[in-house]
C-alpha cells in the first residue's frame, strides 16, 4: 500500500479532482485533505477502487500550514501534495494562471517543506506556473524546463512562486546523501487553467480576448483543462518524478484561432505605450485586480513545451482549443455585430477616460481642502 497522502489546498478547483484521484487509488488507504479554516470542501467524485483491499478514510483538516501541528499530520505519510492558499471557487484574479491560488503562500510553504524534511516525507509534489519563466522578447518557443526562470520582479504572487521552487529544491539536497534519506521533488509548471466555470474569471484576467488589446502584439496562448492538470499532478505523485514538468496541452493557439474562436465582446486596440499607461491607471486607482507589468505577459510569448511531462506518461484529454471554448461559451454580446461591439468598446475606454478626469479632479479638490 502507498499509505498515507497529505494534500494541501484541498478545496479548491484543482484541489478537489486531485483528491478524487488520490482516493480513486487501490494503493492508498488514507488521504488527508487540508485547508485553511474556513476553506473546508467535500471531495467531488471520489470513488473507491473495486480491487481495495482495505477501506479508504478521508481526513479533512482545516488548519494553517504555519501550524506546529502540522507536523502531525505528516508523520508516516508517503506522499505530499503541496497545491497553495486559495480563495474558495470564483478563480481569484490574483491566481494569474486560473488555479484560485493566491499571493501569501510563501510562509506556509516554507513551514510545510520544512515539516515534510522532519517527518522523513520521501515523496512531494510542488504547484507552481509557467509564469515563472517571465515574459521576455528573447523567450524561446516553446520554453523548455532547462531555461531560466526570470520572473518579474513587481509581480509578487510570480515572485513566491519562483522562491517555493528555490525551497522545494533545498528540500531535495537536504534528503540527499544516503538511500535511507533520499527524497523525490516534483514541481509542475501549468500554462493558463480553465474549466466550465472558469468564465467569469477568464473574462476579468489579463488572458482575455475583450477589453482594451495592445495593437500588434498578439503572441500565442495556451490553455489547459483543469482536469488534465490534477491528472499530471496524480501522475507526478503515482511515478515519484523528480524535477521541473512543464504542463501544456500540446501545441499552442495562434492570435487568429484565438480570435476565431473567442465570444465575440468589445475590444479596442492601443499602442504598446498608451496601453502601459491605461494599465497603470486603471491599477493605481482600482479598478483593476492585477498589476500593469502582468501586460507583458500578453505581449510577449511564454508558451511551453510538454515533451518531458509526456515522456514520463502524462497525455492530455483536452486541446487548447477545447479548454478555451468551454471556458468561453458566450455572452449578452455574441449577438451584436461587429461594428455595434467596437462602438460599446470605446463607449467603455471613454468611460474609463472619463472616470479618470473624474478620480483626477476629486484627488486634487481633496489636496486642496488639505492645503
């Protein structure tokens, strides 16, 4: 029997299909689910294996992972799935690559790899983002897992995620050394996820096609099934890999197939440096939920490959262009025509324009009653 697997962030979106296979597993007879207090969610779909020789029991733990008692919870487990906070089920904005995560994980990660050395945990598997990689003119395409990771350094939820990679990698060398201490590290980097119910966040998140576009730059997108991406995960904690794993559907969406396929909404075309400024307003006075230098991400190609993660089993049961239909099905606006739509899109960045000149005079009369 495999025993005992812990898996943290167990309620969100991914957290939840990932138990589901975990407990879907003969070789397992105990997972225990954790959450942060107040985060507690019942597995979806778990289904016990018909060959079980021993019953499954399903602990579920609400309990901060800075938590001394985490320890507890570690002790005689096989395996730990280390997945992140999250914000419950509307794929907060803040998760830049669709899996609900948010920044601050940073200090529960540390305490948890910390806890998995003491405990004599042999095997973990790590969540982070192809975001790592940065959004550079000179990336490769597709970017493998032999290049550098350079992520940008005002966005801190991207930042985190590079440092758990760093940490999760000192977990390694630290186990290493004798058969008897040996440890596997996981980490998998998972391009833009999205599922059925991804919509509302994929229509407010920096990958959609609505809203105000830079003119000619359009690089290629991916996205992958949120499925596919708790498979890999299962798959990484099943075969013990070790190391980086890219995880991408194959291939990638060109701007026209993008384009063809999007539900048809308003969208305005700006010039790289107007665009930067219209970000930077919209950021500093609220009215987005992510930071300006997340532009360059929609300008510059990250696209990833999946060879190694495919070398070692993993296939995926969507394409890019499935994941994206079925997190885009449509709306109030795929009726309009073309020229009807582009007239509500600057209908909206004049109602930006607007609120601008608006925030602007109410900041200075403000200073000036200060004064």
């Amino acid at each position: 029997m495999s025993g005992t697997v812990v898996i943290t962030g167990a309620a969100g979106a991914v957290g939840r299909r990932v138990v589901a296979l975990v407990a879907a597993d003969p070789e397992v007879d105990t997972v225990v689910a954790i959450d942060r207090p107040g985060q507690r969610r019942e597995p979806r779909d778990v289904k016990v294996a018909s060959t079980r020789e021993a019953p499954l029991t399903i602990e579920q733990v609400t309990i901060d992972l800075t938590d001394p008692d985490l320890k507890q919870w570690l002790e005689g487990a096989a395996a730990v799935v280390h997945l992140g906070l999250h914000r419950g089920d509307d794929h907060a904005a803040e998760a830049l690559d669709g899996t609900g995560r948010v920044a601050g994980d940073l200090p529960g990660a540390r305490a948890l790899l910390d806890a998995c050395a003491d405990a004599g945990v042999r095997s973990v598997v790590v969540l982070s983002s192809a975001l790592v990689y940065g959004a550079w003119p000179n990336n490769p395409v597709p970017l493998t897992e032999d290049a550098p990771l350079r992520p940008d350094a005002s966005l801190p939820y991207v930042i985190e995620l590079a440092e758990i990679e760093r940490l999760a990698g000192e977990l390694r060398e630290r186990r290493s050394g004798s058969a008897d201490t040996e440890v596997t590290v996981a980490i998998l980097r998972p391009t833009v996820a999205v599922d059925r119910d991804s919509g509302p966040w994929l229509a407010r998140s920096p990958w959609s096609t609505v809203g105000v576009q830079v003119h000619d730059a359009d690089p290629p997108m991916q996205y992958l099934h949120l499925d596919d991406l708790a498979a890999a995960i299962d798959l990484a904690r099943r075969e013990h890999l070790d190391g980086p794993f890219n995880v991408a559907p194959d291939g990638w969406m060109s701007p026209d197939q993008r384009k063809a396929l999007a539900a048809p909404g308003p969208r305005v075309h700006l010039p790289a440096p107007v665009a930067e400024r219209v970000a930077a307003f919209r950021w500093k006075f609220g009215l987005a939920r992510t930071p300006p230098s997340v532009l360059a991400y929609t300008i510059n190609s990250w696209v990833i490959s999946n060879d190694r993660l495919t070398a070692a089993g993993w296939r995926p049961g969507h394409s890019n262009e499935e994941a994206y239909v079925e997190a885009d099905p449509g709306g109030p606006l795929a009726n309009l025509n073309p020229k009807r739509r582009q007239l509500l899109a600057f209908g909206v960045v004049g109602g930006v324009a607007v609120g601008a000149v608006a925030a602007l005079a109410l900041l200075l009369r403000r200073r000036r009653r200060r004064a």
